[in-house]
C-alpha cells in the first residue's frame, strides 16, 4: 500500500528542489518525482558523493570518461566531492552508475534515468555503454543526468519559463506531459535568469507527438531559437551557477 502511495507523487518540495526521476526510460510507475530522495552529507562545507560503478557494465574507456565528467563538475563546482566505493561499501549512502545494455552495447538512440533504488541508494541508469559511433551524445546525456542526481529539475519547468518559451501542450505526447508543467513546488535563484542553452532544457523535438513542436521561443533576446533547437552538448555558465548555488556553494 505504502509504494502504491509512493508512486502517486509527482511534484514536491524538498530542500528548495524539484525531486526529480527522468522520463526516458522505465515504466510509467516508476516515471515520478520522489518525494524521498535524498541530499548528499557535507562536510566541512563539502557536498560528498561516494559512487559505485562494476567494472562488468561498462568499458574502462567509459569509466575514464564518467570520471573525467566528475572532474569537470569538481572544478567547476569545488563544494562537491566524488569518491568511487568497492562494493562492500554500498550499505552508505551512495550514487550507482549501471549500464542497462550490455557492456558491448553501443547504440546512437541513448536515454539515461536519475531515481531512488532505496533509502540510501541514487540510481544513474544509462541504456548502453559509449563507443566511437555515440561518444559525444553519450557524454551530453549523461552531464545531464548528473544535474539530476544533484536534484536540479529541467529549465522549461520552472515557473518564469513562459516568458521566455511557449509550450504547445497540442504538440506533447500524453504520457509526457507532466514533464513540461510548470513545478509549483520548486525554489529557484532569481539572480540565475532561464537559459534555453541550459544542458537541462529540452529541445522542441522531445516527446512530440508529431504535429509540430513541443516549444516556440516567445522572446528571440532572451531565447533564441537557434538556441533552443541545438541539442546542448555542455553546460552552460548559467548551468554552473545553479548548481554552485543548489549546493551552497
């Protein structure tokens, strides 16, 4: 009874943030914004992530890669600290990379999921491993998800999204929906405008249904369309402020 509670939740309010599970990939149940996910411990004034990765889910290419994409947050982000755990050590509160392919997965359609697997656990499910074909889709997506894992929700639901984009809700697949409503419940920097060159933003062609875009920019100043059709490869600099500013930097 309490999981079926659990799995009627879609938005709520958590330490300033939207609670957030990626839509792109799993069953519709397990498609919800948690209300029992959890912030990582600080110490010291640090942010700290212990993180499991088992060498059988991916190459050690791509191990190098995740790694490499930590260093990158760290340096932008000093307040926060990743530190890889054996598997001994999972009983801690701790993020878990897997691969749901195979390890000799490597396909260009690539989707990743940011949710709970328990009270201590943060799941980061990527749907294939990277290789040469998919490296640079494979890196931008899984960037994404690590702003997820930080509880950071997608730009066009904040709630000043509509002075910058107009969300065509004709256009979105139904079952989609729910991830372009305005989150309510959600705090955000006013000092940190909406960007449509956010890593976190969708681009007008997710989740249409086919009759056209699912976004039109309202304001080409503030939100160019070219902006917001490219599929972003990095973050931006707005990117790094929010996420300095979720973890108090």
């Amino acid at each position: 009874m309490l999981n079926i509670l659990l799995i009627t939740v879609f938005t709520t309010y958590v330490s300033g943030f939207c609670n957030y599970t990626d839509p792109r990939e799993g069953s519709a149940d397990s498609r919800v914004l948690d209300q029992d996910l959890f912030s990582w411990d600080r110490r010291n004034g640090i942010s700290e992530v212990p993180y499991y990765i088992s060498n059988s889910d991916f190459r050690p290419e791509t191990i190098d890669t995740i790694q490499r994409i930590m260093n990158t947050i760290r340096s932008n982000v000093p307040c926060v600290r990743f530190r890889r755990i054996s598997g001994s050590e999972r009983r801690q509160k701790h993020l878990e990379i897997s691969n749901t392919g195979s390890r000799n997965s490597c396909y260009r359609g690539i989707s990743g999921v940011v949710k709970r697997g328990g009270s201590n656990v943060r799941l980061l499910r990527m749907s294939t491993d990277m290789c040469s074909r998919n490296r640079r889709l494979w890196e931008s997506i899984f960037m994404h998800e690590m702003f997820h894992v930080f509880r950071i929700m997608h730009m066009q639901k904040r709630d000043d999204r509509d002075d910058y984009i107009r969300v065509i809700e004709n256009n979105i697949q139904r079952k989609k929906y729910y991830q372009y409503e305005i989150c309510m419940h959600c705090r955000i920097s006013r000092s940190i405008p909406y960007d449509c060159k956010s890593i976190v933003h969708y681009t007008p062609r997710d989740f249409t249904n086919g009759r056209g875009p699912t976004m039109v920019s309202r304001n080409e100043r503030l939100c160019n369309t070219r902006d917001l059709n490219v599929r972003i490869r990095r973050p931006s600099r707005n990117d790094w402020r929010l996420l300095r500013w979720a973890l108090s930097c």
